[in-house]
C-alpha cells in the first residue's frame, strides 16, 4: 500500500486528470453570476501548441463548477453569452493555422443538468415559454432540436464566433422550485482528427448569493489514505485570492508555478506574475510560523476554475477529510474596486 501511495502522490497530476476524464459534462447559471458546469480541456493540434479549439462553456471531457454571468433582455427574459474559439482561450496567440475550423452547432432542450430526456408535460409546459438558441425557439413543432451547419473559424487570426441562449424568467422566478430546464449544446468539427467535439449542458437559476468574490474549498469528500488532496477555487469577480494553510501539514504541488494559467501575486512588492514565466517559483510562498500563503489573481471573465493539488508533509500519516479541510482556509478576497 506505501507503494502505491508513494506512486499516486508522484504522479498525483495524472492520476486526477485521469480520473477527471470519466466525469459527466454540464453547466449552470445562477442569478447575476452563474455557477457554469465546464472546465476548458481540449486537444493539442501541434506539439506545444496548447490548446486551439475551445469555449467559454463548453468543453471535451472533464467538468468542474465555476462562474460566469447573464444579462436580461427587454422581455426580462435571461441571456447567457456562448463563445468557440480557434484558440486557448483566453490566450487568443497561437490560433488553428491548418485550415479553417468548419463545425456544427447542435442545441436541444433537455429536462435537467444531467441530460434527462424531456416528459410530455416538460413538452407542454415549454411549448409556452421563452426558450430559444440565437433566434431559434424551441418548441413541440421543431422537436425542441435545432442544427446550424456551416459554422466557421477563419485560420487566417485569431477568431472567435458568439451564439446566445435565453431561458425563460420564470427560471428565476423561485428560489426554491426552480424549473431547471437545461440547452445541451454539441460543437462538432466536420474533419479534422486533432480537433475534439466540445459539449455542455446550461441552465439558469435564482441564487440568493450574488455578492462578487472567489474562495477555495478541499473537495475531496474522502480519502484519509491519500497522500494528496485537490483544491479546488471557484467564484466571481476580478482581485486577488489569498489562501493560507498550515505548513507543518500540507505542501502545494510546486507545478502550479510552472501553469500559465495562474496568475500570481508577490506578496512583498504586489506585482502580478504569470505562472511558467520568469520569477514564477514557490518563492511566491509567503511563510508566517507555521501558516503558508499563496495569493492568486482572478478574473471570472477569463478563469473558469483554479486547482491546486496539497499534500501531506509526512508520509504515512493519516487525517480526516474535516482534518485537512481544516489545515487550509477558504481564502481571504481582496477585489478590485
């Protein structure tokens, strides 16, 4: 058993990701913020490219909690901005060069998060509200199932192409019987064996929290034998997140310094740094006794979701999940104004 934990704690990264890949996809949409179902994983096309046919909400394999926002329109109705990208958002250098990027969308009612198929009476009730993909409403004549052929992403630049959804205002309407009723949207390329079919499934509903910030949580439910625990930051807002934790118990895995997708901040001098960039190292750690910090810059119209993997200091000790919670705080927000 040692054994195999010293392996998953080497290769705690991969272990994740692979474990990542067989979760379902999905996305939802709460009040002025949304709480989106999606983490923007997809395909290399070149060796070190990264990663160049992507979405804000949609995505090829894993799906992670994070947030985004809606919008009103003149019927009160609500509105959720969908992008696809030729590129690795939110990078918009380097883009899909090969060829363009030619797709089609495919957009369906379903009756919840999970995909669940729509009754007769979800038929009904739909039929009479507002659901549309772009000008396309859904209803019992057009088999609530919409495709749009012929969608492009030119390889000359970088490019991006906008699609909107609105739901129904009574989706807001109660707090506590929400009708949830979800579009399942399918970008699929028409060749191309390097480019993946991104897909997700979003819905709005009434949050009776709003307020802008960010926080971090453990999100393992289990596991008193792991040697590594993931950390999960999810939220709203534009600032800087400061997590603190207890040093004589957990370590974060140094990798995250090498991730372009973080943006940290130097707790002496308050410059941002960008992860994998010069100065980017576990220097940025600012250590007080016993408690370590880590401060991070968001902004919830570009990050989806954070990960950090902790691990036990001592190997072959074992703690609660409500133990190692306990050994990293939420986070301290500082938005900007």
């Amino acid at each position: 058993m040692s054994k195999i934990l010293r392996f998953l704690r080497k290769h705690w990264i991969t272990v994740w990701l692979v474990a990542a890949v067989l979760a379902s996809s999905g996305v939802i949409a709460y009040a002025s913020f949304t709480r989106v179902t999606v983490a923007k994983r997809v395909v290399s096309t070149k060796k070190g490219s990264g990663v160049l046919f992507s979405s804000n909400y949609l995505e090829s394999s894993t799906a992670k909690n994070a947030s985004a926002s809606y919008y009103t329109d003149t019927n009160n109705d609500l509105v959720v901005d969908l992008y696809v990208y030729n590129y690795a958002t939110p990078k918009t250098n380097p883009f899909y060069r090969d060829d363009n990027i030619e797709y089609t969308i495919t957009a369906k009612m379903v009756k919840d998060i999970n995909g669940t198929e729509l009754t007769a009476a979800d038929e009904t009730v739909i039929s009479g509200l507002t659901y549309k993909f772009g000008d396309f409403q859904f209803n019992s004549t057009n088999g609530f199932q919409t495709l749009l052929t012929g969608q492009t992403l030119n390889k000359t630049r970088s490019n991006s192409n906008h699609y909107t959804m609105t739901f129904d205002k009574s989706e807001i309407s109660e707090v506590t019987t929400p009708r949830g009723y979800c579009i399942y949207v399918e970008a699929k390329p028409e060749y191309g064996f390097d480019l993946p079919t991104l897909k997700g499934y979003i819905g709005v509903s009434l949050s009776e929290v709003i307020d802008p910030g960010w926080r971090g949580e453990i999100v393992d439910e289990d596991g008193k034998d792991y040697d590594g625990y993931n950390y999960e930051i999810t939220g709203n807002g534009i600032g800087v997140l400061t997590v603190t934790w207890n040093n004589t118990k957990l370590e974060p895995n140094d990798l995250i310094f090498k991730d372009s997708k973080f943006t940290f901040v130097d707790q002496d001098t308050n410059d941002s740094v960008r992860g994998g960039s010069v100065g980017s190292t576990s220097e940025l750690i600012k250590v007080d006794g016993t408690n370590s910090s880590l401060a991070i810059r968001l902004n919830s119209s570009t990050d989806v979701i954070k990960l950090i993997q902790f691990y036990k200091v001592e190997e072959n000790t074992y703690y609660t999940v409500a133990q190692i919670k306990g050994f990293v705080d939420s986070g301290t927000w500082d938005g900007d104004s």
